[in-house]
C-alpha cells in the first residue's frame, strides 16, 4: 500500500537520524505508532494513517523505500528568519515566477494545482514543453523508475508543521523545518535517488550539462549577467535555495521596520499563506485553550 511504504520511509528518514541503514521497518513502524500514539505536550497524538488521510491521491508515484540516499546529497542551513516565513516561503505560489524566474523555468507555474486537504499544503505543477520533450537529455540523475510520462511533474507537498516534500523526475527530497529561535530555523534536506553506478551518475550529469547548454546557451541569472558565486547577491548566484533564504531572511528584518505593514495580496497566487496563516492561529487557539487555568 503506497500510504504504508510512504509512511513508514517518512518516519524512518525523520525519526531515526542520518544512518538508517541498520534499522528495521517493523521494529521502526512499532516506534512510530509508540510516538504517534502517546500524549504529547497534552494532546491526544492521532494515528499516522488519520492524520495523513487524503493526501496520497496527491503524492508523486515514487516508492521511497527501494531509492538509496547518497551522503553526499544531505543539505543542512541555517536561516536567520522565524519557522513560518520559511514555510510560507515554501507554499507560496506567487513568486515561483518572479523571485526564481530563471532558476525553476523549467516548470510551468501559470498551471499548477494546489490546495490543502485537512491541514497539509498539496502542490503539483507540470513541466514546460520544451522540458517535458528533451526529459531525459535534462534531467541531472538517472530517472525515478516510476516517474513515467503519466505522472511527469513537481509534486510539492508541505505536511503540517514543518515538513515538505519535493518529488521529481529525478529525486525524492525531505525538506525539514526546525525552529530554533523567534529569527533562527534550520533547514535540513535529505534527497533520495535510484541507484547509481558513478560512470551512471556521471553520465548523466555531462549530458544533462551539455543538453542545456545547446538549448539555453550560456548561463545567466535573472539580471542576465553570467552567474557569480563570489558576487554579494545571491540574485547572481542561479541557485534557488539562496534565492529563498535571501527573501527570508529580508522578510524577517522588515519586522523590525517602523514602517512594516500588511497590504494587499495577491487573491490567488498567495491564499494559500494566508490560509497557512489560520491553520497555525487555530493550533496556537487551541494551546491556549487547553492550557488556560483561569
């Protein structure tokens, strides 16, 4: 059951550290339910399957169990900016176009589908054509065996709190939020990968480089200069991570500005931050209440 294989590779990835190699699924699941099924902080912790339920039909197809995480591939960064401006980050349809217009192109974001089921965030969005034709030529590692044509795009999913999923053509990444201080959150990312020989993993690599030279040309930011990883902007830099820890981090300074004040937004492109927004005041209501002595 795909909810099950899903389920089970999460809560391995999550709970169980770096090194998971050694551990055992049912003695793994066994903990999960131990965790899940305990009382935490007062409340009634619910099932794994129930707090999940409805999201699968909107998951990619990939089986996480049977990829291999390389070491090599674990990100780890920290953010000088609150958990949810990073989360709201990570949802917001809006500036997929504008803030990472030259670094995510290959997608095509006026078409995405997204919406929540219950309190999770889910996200789909189908290549550009040019990026669906020349696939294979383009993608970086060998591709997800079950990433047929059928099922080709982002699926980008947050799972309420503090934990998304990006799946691809070619990967299956964690993207896990951990607050540390009001203005400081630690972004830890864990990609998973069919397996590879390094010829394989080369191979791809030098034709995926060259493809989108001879279709692209010279690499350029979004300013149109040629990327430079020394410049003080990370406008410059053709890295989409660093375009995103950039705003972030921006936005968190803005909360100290005299001036700083909510305007207009935009009516579809950022409802799902607003959304997001009541999810955790009704989370925060919810503490209180139960927390009241009074």
């Amino acid at each position: 059951m795909k909810n099950l294989s899903f389920s089970l590779a999460l809560f391995l990835i999550i709970s169980c550290g770096k090194d998971n190699s050694s551990i055992q699924t049912n003695d793994h699941f066994s903990k999960c339910n131990d965790i899940l099924g305990s009382n935490c902080n007062g409340f009634e912790a619910e099932p794994i399957t129930t707090w999940f339920e409805g999201i699968w039909e909107h998951l990619g197809p990939h089986d996480p169990n049977r990829l291999i995480e390389y070491p090599d591939t674990y990100y780890e960064k920290m953010i000088n900016a609150n958990w949810k401006i990073v989360a709201e980050n990570y949802i917001d349809v809006y500036h997929l176009s504008h803030l990472h217009s030259n670094t995510l192109q290959i997608y095509d974001h006026a078409n995405a589908k997204y919406g929540f089921v219950g309190d999770h965030y889910m996200f789909w969005e189908p290549p550009t054509n040019e990026y669906k034709v020349n696939l294979d030529k383009l993608i970086p590692y060998k591709r997800i065996k079950e990433m047929t044509d059928d099922y080709i795009g982002a699926y980008v999913p947050w799972l309420f709190p503090s934990l998304g999923l990006t799946e691809s053509e070619s990967t299956w990444n964690i993207f896990h939020v951990i607050p540390l201080a009001p203005d400081k959150t630690k972004v830890v990312v864990r990609t998973k990968m069919e397996e590879m020989t390094e010829w394989e993993y080369t191979k791809q690599s030098m034709k995926s480089y060259s493809s989108w030279s001879g279709i692209r040309g010279i690499e350029k930011t979004k300013y149109g200069n040629k990327p430079n990883p020394d410049s003080d902007d990370p406008m410059d830099w053709n890295d989409f991570m660093e375009e995103d820890v950039y705003v972030c981090e921006q936005q968190q300074k803005s909360l100290r500005n005299p001036l700083f004040g909510i305007t207009a937004t935009a009516k579809e492109g950022e409802s799902t931050v607003r959304y997001f927004q009541t999810i955790v005041e009704r989370w925060m209501d919810r503490n209180r209440n139960d927390n009241d002595i009074s």
